[in-house]
C-alpha cells in the first residue's frame, strides 16, 4: 500500500493494483483483496486516479470479478503473452499451454543470471523448470556464477528454451487453453464479462 501513497504524491492519474498471481516482476498481495483496499484507500484520499486490476486476470470472470470489487479496468499480461501478435518465442508459448497455475515460482533467479538489479522487496514468477529447480534456494551460489553463465542464458532465451531459462507468465497459465489473436480475446472477455455483469454490457 505505501506504493499507492507514494503514486498519488508523484501525481499518477492511475494506479495498477497487481497482485502476486502476475507473471514478472511484483510483491507477494494477493490480487482479491488489494483491488478493494486500494480503492477504499483512494476514496478515503479523495483521489479520482483510476485502478486498474491486475495478477492472475485472463478471462470475463476476472474482468466481472475485478470490476465488482471496484477496479475501473483490468491490465492482463499472461493472457496477452498467450496471443499470435505477441513477440514471446513458440516454445514459450507452448509450454504455457502445459502448464497450470500451480506450475509458476516466485523467485529472483532469472534476475541474478542476467545481473540485473531489482530491488530486493520485488521478485519474479515465472515457469518452474529445470533452470528454477538447480538455482531457487541457491541464490548466493548463483550469483556468484552469473558472470560466466549469462551469455549461455542469454542464448538459450533467444533460441526459445523453456527449461534453461525463466519463462515469464503467471498463475493465469491456468486458465488459458489456446493461443488466439488480441482480437478474439478482446471480443469474448467483454462478452463474457457482459453476461456475467447482467447481460447487454459492452
């Protein structure tokens, strides 16, 4: 929550309230109960910024849920990563189609082999593999190593491995069953959402 004071006081217009379920880089909140603390908290403030949901969000029922507990609009990445206009390599597309939402990590292991320097407070969830299996846990012993192992991690991304390098996506890999165009996401989330809502919402 002191993240949402310090946005206000930087004037931001709005507010991403992310929960852990997000793939990438975030903190530990569960999704359910930040989207509500976070709008009371603004309404307590005075503020009208804007809150948009995020954390585990792929469907019309996380966008029904989201807007019920008070968010004014939903930010899914996982479920856009999972799209043909995304620039993620096949492979990674297709193991998050493997993989459930039980089937990600939170861990600062991808950060460290690629030495870069998030602060400590935020980690990543990506796909558990073989790569968060020999490192998560290991994180001084990695970081000791990082310098010799990047350029093969770096290589290994770029050819689109999926067990030697992290793959980022969330708890929401769950929920998506099939690759589809930004398009047919956006057309059945508002239909879906809409008829959950009560039916004629566009």
């Amino acid at each position: 929550m002191h993240h949402v004071a310090e946005a206000l006081e930087a004037g931001a217009d709005i507010i991403v309230a992310q929960g852990g379920e997000a793939g990438g880089h975030g903190a530990s909140r569960s999704t359910l109960t930040l989207i509500p603390e976070v709008v009371d908290y603004l309404e307590q403030q005075g503020s009208d910024a804007v809150v948009v949901a995020a954390g585990g969000i792929a469907d019309g029922r996380g966008l029904a849920a989201s807007l019920m507990l008070g968010a004014q609009g939903v930010l899914m990445g996982t479920r856009f990563w999972a799209s043909h206009e995304s620039l993620v390599h096949d492979n990674h597309r297709a193991c998050l189609l493997a993989t459930t939402g039980d089937g990600t990590v939170k861990t600062r292991v991808a950060d460290i082999v690629r030495q870069i320097q998030w602060p400590s407070e935020f980690s990543a969830r990506i796909r558990s593999n073989a790569f968060t299996r020999r490192w998560h846990g290991e994180e001084d012993t990695l970081e000791q190593a990082a310098a010799q192992l990047e350029e093969d991690y770096r290589k290994a991304f770029a050819a689109g491995d999926t067990e030697q390098v992290g793959v980022f996506f969330g708890e929401a890999a769950g929920l998506i069953h099939s690759i589809e165009s930004v398009d047919t996401i956006m057309r059945e989330l508002v239909a879906d959402a809409g008829e959950l809502l009560g039916g004629g919402w566009k």
